[in-house]
C-alpha cells in the first residue's frame, strides 16, 4: 500500500518514513502544502498522514482542497492528522475539515501503525483486523501470513504485494498499480521485478493463488 506522508520537520519525517516502510508500506513524503497538493493531485494513494503547521499552506488548507476536489478518490482517500496542535478546537477543526482520525505529537509509532490500519480497514469496507482469501490469510498487526493455517515466510516485497491482492480482492489490478503500491519516490523498479515477485507468491501460496489476466494484470482467483 502507497501512503503519502506530510511532514516538514526532516528529523521526525525521516523516523516516520522509516517505521513505516518497515511496516510494508510505500512511503511518498513532501515537505510543504504545495508540495503535498501535487502529490495528492497526481497520484494515487491509500492514505495520508499530514501535518498542520507546513510551509507554503496550512495543513488544513490541504485538507480542505483535497476533500473539494472533483475526484470521489481524493474526496474518500483517508486522512491521518498528525500535529502539536493538541487543543480541543484544533481537533474539532481538523475532524470537521475532513480528516479521519487525529493524533497528537509526541506519539507511538505503534499506535500510529494500528491507527493507520484502522483507517485502511475502514476504507476497504471490511472491520475485520485481517484478511483471508482462499486459505491464505494474512494479519497486518502481526505481520503474519499462513496458508491452511501454516505460517509462511514473505519477502518484504512479497507480503507487500500479498496485502495489495488482498485489499482489492475483486479487482483486476495493472502492473502501475501494483508497482505504485511496492514503491514509493526515488525507488528504481526493475524492468521484471513485479513479475519475480509474484512467481515467488505463486510458489509459497499456490501456482493458481494469482491469475494472470492477459493485457490488463492480475487478480485473485476466486476461490470455489
């Protein structure tokens, strides 16, 4: 999954950045508002962590821009407020911008982790805590994958591909797409990377586990 990170302080965004890669995710970070506004403007993402107090335009002022846009995926992309702005009126403000969830500078990254997951849950329209499909399932809080309930061991590469499957399970999802979701800015992509990796999910889940739907992508097969 693609996240963009908001942030203009280099020491905090670099410490975020990194504990959310290690969490799977592709992290796309911008430094000010008009900066975050063309990221958000020209790609997709599944959901955004953003500071208030940002050089350029006020973090709300981004909110607010991106919940006026045309597109129902920008008006619906998930928003984690992340601030020293800790007055009841700042949260009240932030919330009623648009923001789905707000928590408070200095925090735990394991919470921020679990909130964004929360988020994400919510979004993908399933409460559920984790993801199952044909035999295979996978819990993000632990990050742990089993198949017919025996534990399997993923690259990083491959749980993160594994988890963009299994939150579009009905969706024929391009190579964009799935490249979009493994790397974020300044990562170079291999020409067949994409493919290796699912070669080796097809071999730990099943040759049939991921279908190739010939000029369009991938899929999930669906299970019987």
């Amino acid at each position: 999954m693609r996240l963009l990170l908001v942030e203009d302080d280099a020491l905090l965004g670099d410490g975020i950045r990194a504990g959310l890669m290690l969490a799977a995710y592709a992290v796309d970070w911008a430094r000010t508002g008009p900066e975050a506004l063309r990221a958000l403007f020209d790609h997709d993402y599944d959901a955004c962590v953003l500071d208030l107090g940002l050089p350029g335009a006020d973090g709300l002022e981004v909110l607010r821009q991106l919940r006026r846009h045309d597109g129902q995926a920008r008006q619906q992309l998930p928003v984690l407020i992340l601030t020293a702005r800790d007055t009841p009126d700042d949260k009240i403000s932030g919330l009623d911008s648009g923001a789905d969830d707000y928590l408070v500078k200095p925090f735990d990254l394991g919470e921020l982790q679990a909130r964004l997951r929360a988020l994400l849950r919510r979004a993908g329209g399933d409460a559920r805590p984790f993801f199952s499909h044909a035999g295979v399932e996978l819990d993000p809080a632990a990050r742990r994958v089993t198949r017919d309930g025996e534990e399997i061991a993923l690259s990083a590469r491959e749980y993160a591909l594994l988890l963009d499957f299994l939150s579009h399970p009905r969706h024929v999802r391009t190579r964009a797409q799935l490249e979009a979701s493994l790397y974020a800015w300044g990562q170079e992509v291999d020409s067949n990377a994409l493919e290796v990796h699912i070669h080796h999910l097809r071999k730990k889940l099943g040759a049939e586990f991921i279908r190739t739907v010939r000029g369009l992508g991938y899929q999930l097969t669906s299970p019987d």
